[in-house]
C-alpha cells in the first residue's frame, strides 16, 4: 500500500510531542530557539517555525514575546493526540469529498431566518457549550489588550470627545487607516468615498436600503451568510438563491438567466471565503460578475469582513476594483480580522455614497469616535500586518486538524468543503440527517453547530451543517467532534 511522505515540519512537531508524553519535555520547560533549532537539527528557520505553530495552535507550546516558545503549564495526553501526524490521518487524506453545486430553485420567496439565528445566537454561551457553531472567531486571536491600552490612552489624554464628532462619514484619522489599507491590497479609495459604520452588518443593511425597497427582489449565493437574509427581511424584501460552487462560488451565469426572467434589484455576494462555503471567487468569475451587473444596471453588495483571512499567499482581489460605474457597495469591517469588541465596519458606497450617508445619520446618528480613534492608532503605530500573518498560518492549521477529525469520526458519505481561507467548514451530512435534531441534541450536551436551515430561504440544507474551526485545538472540541460522529451513527442506526 502506497503511503504518503510527511512534510518536514510535521515530523519535527511529532519528534516534539513525542518529547511532550515521554516527560522529556515538562509544562514550562522553554524550546530551542527557531535558530538553535534549526542548526541543531538541520532544518530550515521556516520549517521549524510551521513545526512550532503547530504545536501552538494545538494547545501543546505556547509563545512569549521576546522570550521563544514554552511547553504550556498544562495540556493533557488527549491534545497531544490531534497531532498524530501519521499520512492516514493528514487532511489532504482524511478529508472526504466536496459537496456539489448547490442547485435552488429559481423562485422569490419571503425570508424568515431571524428568529431560528437568534436562538443559535443565543445557544452558544449557553453553560459554556462549545462554541463549534459560532458565528465569530475565537477572541483570543484578536490584540485586544493592545487596543483597549490605546483606548485607555485616548480616554486619558482629556481631549473632547463630544456628539458631532460622531457624525457621518466617521473619524478621518481611521478614514485615512482604511484608505491606505485598501491601497496597499490594491484598491485605490478616495478618503471621500468612505462611510463608517455600527459594524459590516450596519453597512449592508444601510447599502441595501439605499438600492431597493420592500417587496423587491435581491440575489444571494445558496448557502448565504444569514446575515444577509437578515437585511433583506428586516427590510421587507424578497430573496432569490442562485446555484453556487463550493469553490468557484455564484454562478454567474444562472445569475444572468434569472436577472432575464424576472426583475432582480440588487445582488448581495461574498466573493472571498464566503461563509459558509470558503471558496475564493476566480479572478474572471469576479469581473463577469461586475460587468453583468453594470450592464443591466444592477448593484453588488459585496462583503468583504473576511478578505484578510485568506490562506494563500496574496491578498484576494476585491469586485470593487473592477467596478467602473460605481455599481458595487463594498461592506466590511474588524470584528473578524482585529477586534470584536468594538465594531467598527465601513463601506464603499460608490455612485449610492450620498443616500448611505444620510441614512446612516437617520438610522443610527453615528459610531462611536473613541473606538474608531482607538483602532486607527494601532493602525498607526504598525503590526496588523504580523498580526495578519500569525492569525492566518494559525486558522489554516486548526481547519487542516478540524477537517481530519472531521474526516475520521464522521459517517461515511460526509462531505466537506475546502475553505480557500476563513475560520467556518460546511459539511453536508448522509441524507437521512436532519440538522436541526442534530443541533437540539448537541446542545443538551454542550455542544453548539449551526444547522444548515440558518443558512438558506428554503429547507434546501437540512443536512448540513457548519462548524467554526478557529478555537484553540482542546481535548473537549476533540472530544465534541468525537461525539457529534457518535450521535450521527446513532441517528443513521
């Protein structure tokens, strides 16, 4: 039987968790530098340093500042098992197929999603469930101690801090921050077209209200993001699914087909590791999908919350850089790539800025400014970047473990989706699965998913569901995973 060569890295990270359950190694017990290490054992600087945020992410090692990688104060036998690095059990084996392009029917519909998202929501933190079906990133990615000291400085420096410096467009020093963040991923914004928002979730919902009205009819993916069927029922809207690719996302042309049957006011897309599919929307599929809009007059709301947490090596391009006519309403904000806490978001209304704006200031007035000041001066003072590339090679490796356990305790006929970046997995269960029991019996043990019904107009996904891979790998999120295949084989029994 043929097998699987181990990468490098891995093999030196099991070298060390082996070190971790004979004793050699002991909690607090300080590493080789990636210097030393790398001298001592002939490897190179970035081999070592894959093997030790590995060994991190999996909750075995941890890394002080200034001071280089130690053996946490406690972990237990049972994590040291998710990095059984043997080829049987590596993603790229373990993980089962894909599932197919989602197929909905071409027909509007009233949306009515709100009230099963809330109770989710509401589940997550119930008695400290695992939070496996949570809509956020684990916080503990996030600088937030750093942020609330700028906070604090801010707060202490005496200087006003009144109403109108509130009000719309937002703080121009955070305006200037997101001007030339997107200048540096390669888009070039005019400080002038940008809107601060309550978060990305305020941005669609004010670019949605500028481009249609009750009763009209918006495009959305299938599987969608329930946040945007959540703007399109707040606002009395209908919704039309159009089929889409786990990897090449909406398909463009059921979009055109459907946009000729029948009048579609505004399509709403995530074209960059779209929750809950993960793909990245091909470079030409992005520009097909502008130019249709520009052509029959149609506006985009694209959200981008998840654009910085992309798995490859560049940044993913955007549908705002091929947007001539000012037809794409760019929505995004740092709850999912530096801070929760505060929700700060913006948007890039293009030929719609004037009517966001000024629903933005009957809405809600204004965001706050000591948030928006606080951000934009850990913007200032550098290190988003290191932060970016940290957070990212970590989520990677936690869904690279996730989809293997995934792939391991899970039925057969489980699919699994291939996330070109993010922190979701959406995984469609054997038919005879209905998600929602799933989620009710998960819950009385604990353990929170988010079943498929959230995610769609339509009962289309009752045997789907979605998990949050971004939490730091512990024996109980192996233990819950371990489990949920246990009740799914008790189900199919």
């Amino acid at each position: 039987m043929k097998t699987t060569r181990q990468p490098l890295y891995q093999r030196f990270a099991e070298q060390i968790r082996a070190s971790l359950q004979n004793g050699v190694l002991r909690p607090g017990d300080r590493l080789s530098s990636v210097r030393q290490a790398s001298q001592q054992h002939g490897l190179s600087i970035t081999t070592v340093v894959r093997a030790y945020e590995l060994l991190e992410s999996g909750g075995l090692i941890e890394s002080h500042p200034q001071s280089g990688y130690f053996v946490r104060a406690r972990f237990a036998a049972e994590s040291a098992s998710a990095l059984a690095l043997d080829p049987a059990f590596s993603a790229v084996n373990a993980s089962p197929a894909e599932p197919d392009r989602s197929q909905p029917l071409p027909v509007s519909a009233e949306v009515d999603v709100s009230r099963h998202v809330l109770a989710t929501l509401k589940s997550i933190h119930q008695n400290d469930a695992i939070p496996l079906g949570s809509p956020y990133p684990d916080p503990t990615l996030f600088p937030a101690r750093r942020i609330s000291q700028y906070n604090g400085a801010i707060l202490r420096s005496g200087g006003p801090l009144g109403v109108l410096d509130d009000l719309p467009p937002g703080h121009p020093d955070l305006i200037r921050q997101i001007v030339r963040r997107h200048l540096e991923t390669g888009l070039s914004v005019d400080p002038g077209d940008v809107v601060i928002t309550v978060g990305a979730t305020e941005a669609i919902n004010l670019c949605l209200q500028a481009v249609a009205k009750a009763g009209d009819t918006i495009a959305v993916e299938s599987p969608t993001f329930y946040a945007m069927l959540h703007a399109i029922e707040r606002l009395g809207m209908r919704a039309i699914e159009i089929p889409t690719d786990p990897r090449l996302g909406m398909d463009i042309a059921a979009l055109k087909k459907v946009m000729q049957s029948q009048p579609v006011a505004a399509c709403m897309v995530m074209p960059n590791f779209q929750n809950p599919l993960g793909f990245e929307m091909p470079e030409e599929n992005k520009r097909q999908l502008v130019e249709l809009g520009s052509r029959y007059n149609m506006p985009i709301i694209e959200n981008g919350v998840c654009n910085e947490l992309y798995f490859g090596t560049a940044h993913p391009s955007v549908l705002k850089a091929y947007d001539k006519r000012g037809i794409v309403l760019y929505c995004s904000s740092f709850s999912k790539s530096l801070t929760s806490a505060y929700r700060i978001g913006w948007t890039l209304p293009g030929r719609y800025r004037e009517q966001v704006e000024k629903l933005k200031f009957l809405n809600t007035l204004s965001t706050s400014t000591l948030p928006q000041r606080a951000i934009a001066a850990y913007l200032t003072a550098g290190g988003y970047d290191r932060h970016l590339r940290r957070v990212r090679r970590t989520l990677q490796q936690r869904c690279d473990i996730m989809s293997a356990f995934v792939g391991r305790f899970f039925p057969a006929g489980t699919r699994i989706t291939r996330p070109a970046g993010g922190y979701v997995l959406w995984i469609e269960l054997p038919a005879a699965i209905d998600s929602m029991a799933l989620y009710r019996q998960a819950l009385a043990e604990g353990i929170t998913i988010a079943p498929g019904r959230l995610f769609s107009i339509s009962d289309a996904y009752r045997s789907f569901i979605r998990m949050n891979f971004s939490y730091s790998w512990t024996p109980q999120i192996e233990q819950a995973i371990r489990r949920l295949g246990e009740m799914l084989a008790e189900m199919l029994a």
